[in-house]
C-alpha cells in the first residue's frame, strides 16, 4: 500500500468524490479507510472507529462476514462473469430469483429483474412502468409522482423524481412529467401542522389534488421511500416502493412495505442485498406487472445492464440472504434502534443544537442540528462538521448530511456499540 501522505496527497488532486466539489475534497480530505473488523473500521493512520454509517446504508451485516466472502471467492473459482441478456443465463443468478421472490412472497412481488445498484433499481422501475402502461394500452400514462425529501438515486430518472433541490439544479432540465408533493415531515411542513396523522392527511388530500389537477390517466406512477409515510394507490396509479435503503432488515421489518402493511407493485432494492461487499440490485415485480409483461407477445424489455444477474453478485447476495435470516437481523436492528433513538433523545434534552430526533423504526435515526431552536434557523456546515469530527476523535464514525446528523450502523451491532457511537456524538455536541 501506497504511504500515508502519498494517499492524502493525491486523494485530492486526482480523484472526483460523489456528493462534494473537487475543490472541497482537497480542502477537506475526506477520512482514508484502510481496514475493518466486524462493526469496527481503521484509517490510514490506525484510528479506529464504530461505523454508524454503515458504510453507506449497505454493510448491515458488518465487514467480516466471511460466508459472504467466502461464496464471492468460491464462484469467482468456478464462474467470474457470465451475461443474463436474450440467450443466456447463470446458474446463481437463477437460485437467487428462486429465494429473492420467496423473501418477499409476503409483499405481493414475484419476479426479480437484476441490476448493479440502487440507482439502476429505480430507473428500471420507472422505465419498466412506463412500458406497463403502453401494454395495456394506456399509452398516455407517462407522469410521475414522487415526495419532496426523496432520494432515489442519480440516474436521470431518479434525479427527476428526487425531491431534493440540491441534487438538481445542477442537472436542469431533467425528465419532464414528474410531480412532487409534500411529504409527511413533522418537523417542517407547508402545512405547520406537528401532529402526525393530521399531517399525514394533509398530505394524502396534497396527492389526491395533483392527481386530479394532473388527470389520473396522465399517471404511471408514484414512487416513494416506504420510511417516509404511508401512500395510497389507485385510479390504475402503479405505486413503486423505492426500497434500496428499507429492504433487507433495516427498518425492524423485512421490508418497508411490510412494516407498513402495504403491497406495491415494484420494490426497488440494492445496497444490503450484498451487504455492501459487490454492486448490485434487484427490482422485485408484483403480480399486476407479471400480469401484463408476461401475457403479452410484444413485451420486450429494451432495457439491462452488463452486470444484470452478475454471478459473483448473485452469489453474494445469497449467502447475504442465508445469513440475514440465520441472525434474524429485524429483532436486532429492533432494539437496538430503540436504543439509540432514546438515546438521541436524551441528547435532546441536552443541547440546544438539536431541533429534532427523527426515529423509532429500526436502525434509522436522523439528528436535526439548528442554530436557534425557535426560528429553526439549520446549523452552519461548520459546526456540523465539528460534532462529526469530533465524534470520530472519539470512537464514532457517523455522517452529516445538511443540517442531519444520520445513524445507520450495521444490524448486527452491539448495546455498547450503540453506547460508543452515543457517547461520541454526546462529546460531538458538547463541543460544538
Ligand atoms: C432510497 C434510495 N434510492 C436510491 C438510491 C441510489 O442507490 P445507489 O447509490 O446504489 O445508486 C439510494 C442511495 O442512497 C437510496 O437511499
């Protein structure tokens, strides 16, 4: 390995990070991580940290699950590489749709169509939606409808339902037709509404609004993070549950969907369906696509990607799959973001800087740092990035997006990780 200074030197100066300015990568150098055990990762200058990130939503099993490293080095052995386009298959690949629809059998899907990540998840759904709808001959549904808040990706269809400023104006103009409407956010509303089911009525009677002003049959379909509330489908409106974070575990539920009772019609998932150890995805298809795609001679799907089906992927994602039910990893991320939920809140309690703890469900929890309470005026980036900083100094590597502060650690952490990582962010506050 290249030294120290050599890595810091050139990070930099040679490579583009995602999510940040050139500039700003030279001028804040991100941290080097160089090793990893269990929940545990080392930098290059051997300071050690608990990941309350996750790696990024992904490592949920954490980073020595040697089944899953094992089974990628075995059918790297046997098969690298082989392509799932028109003419051939693999075998993994296929044992993988086998178990992957078993998984979730109880959210109504029933085929899966593979990918290389999160962002090829969604654009496959909105792609394969739009088809649904040329099928069954209402070609005039071409419209999407997102939440303002989402995230789904950077493709440029995902970019276009996201609902956040930042991740588009930079990439204006983006897909014509996508529509969004507020999202049940109790901490800032348009509607100044805190109580949550009032808020989230406000927000179905929101939906209910565009759909009519946009014309039902306009519509093919919305997408949205199950997390962020609860939506409902109808007037032939394909719902697609945008599942790259949820799925798999994280919320206390297998999915997102489940935790909330409902059954889309696509479920777009990636990250821990490998745990993070090989990019890939799967979007997951309910019976009304099956219904259309599957009975119609003209359904070619002009769409895929080289690494659809990838065999070391699908290998990984089954011995993932295996070990995520052996360790029945809900029950786990269950209590343990309990844990650091009423910690946070606790942590309320303490400082001002914090206006809201976000919650409740699984090991999902978001701190959100303002300067004034009353005005709920955000946090200035420099005194985000101390409480992060010195979280780090003190054993907690967590992440700070905006003015949130977000815990997503892997769901096989420990009651004193979870102390860990609370202790360092208590010391983060304390000296910002
Ligand atoms: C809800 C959601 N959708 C889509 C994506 C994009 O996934 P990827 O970064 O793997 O392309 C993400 C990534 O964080 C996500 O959280």
């Amino acid at each position: 390995m290249k030294d120290s200074n050599f890595l810091k030197e050139h990070n930099g100066r040679l490579m583009w990070h995602p999510m940040t300015s050139p500039q700003d990568s030279i001028d804040n150098p991100p941290k080097i991580i160089t090793g990893s055990d269990g929940v545990t990762i080392t930098d290059v200058d051997g300071h050690s940290a608990v990941d309350g990130v996750g790696g990024l939503w992904n490592v949920n099993l954490g980073y020595s699950c040697q089944p899953v490293k094992d089974a990628m080095t075995a059918q790297l052995d046997k098969l690298p590489y082989y392509s799932t386009f028109r003419g051939t298959s693999n075998d993994v690949a296929i044992e993988l749709s086998y178990e992957l629809n078993k998984f979730f059998e109880p959210d109504g899907m029933s085929r899966a169509f593979f990918t290389s990540g999160g962002s090829d998840s969604v654009e496959t759904a909105l792609r394969l939606a739009r088809q649904y709808h040329k099928l069954s001959g209402e070609a005039g549904r071409t419209k999407f409808l997102s939440l303002k808040k989402g995230y789904h990706g950077t493709h440029i269809g995902g970019a276009s339902v996201n609902g956040n400023t930042n991740f588009r104006t930079a990439y204006e103009p983006l897909l014509p037709g996508c529509f969004h409407i507020p999202a049940p956010y109790t901490y800032r509303n348009p509607f100044n509404e805190t109580d949550p089911e009032k808020l989230a009525q406000l927000c179905v009677q929101a939906l209910e609004d565009e759909i009519a002003f946009q014309g039902a049959g306009t519509i093919a379909a919305m997408i949205m993070e199950p997390i962020l509330g609860a939506g409902g489908v109808r007037n032939g409106i394909l719902l697609i549950t945008d599942e790259v974070i949820t799925a798999y575990g994280r919320t206390g539920a297998w999915s997102g969907a489940r935790l909330w009772g409902i059954q889309p019609d696509m479920m777009c998932t990636a990250k821990a369906i490998t745990n993070g150890y090989f990019p890939f995805g799967a979007l997951m298809l309910g019976h009304r696509m099956v219904d259309v795609f599957e009975n119609n001679p003209d359904a070619k799907i002009g769409h895929g990607y080289t690494y659809s089906g990838h065999p070391v992927g699908a290998a990984a994602a089954l011995a993932c799959l295996v070990e995520t039910k052996r360790l029945n990893v809900i029950e786990n991320a269950a209590a343990r973001g309990d844990q650091l939920f009423a910690g946070c809140q606790a942590l309320m309690e303490k400082y001002d800087i914090i206006g809201d703890v976000r919650g409740g469900h699984g090991l999902m929890t978001a701190i959100e740092m303002v300067s004034d309470r009353t005005s709920k005026k955000p946090i200035d980036a420099a005194t985000a990035s101390t409480v992060q900083e010195v979280a780090y100094q003190n054993g907690a590597m967590v992440r700070v997006s905006g003015p949130n502060l977000i815990l997503s650690p892997p769901l096989v952490v420990t009651q004193n990780d979870c102390n860990i990582l609370l202790s360092a962010i208590d010391a983060g506050f304390a000296a910002a």
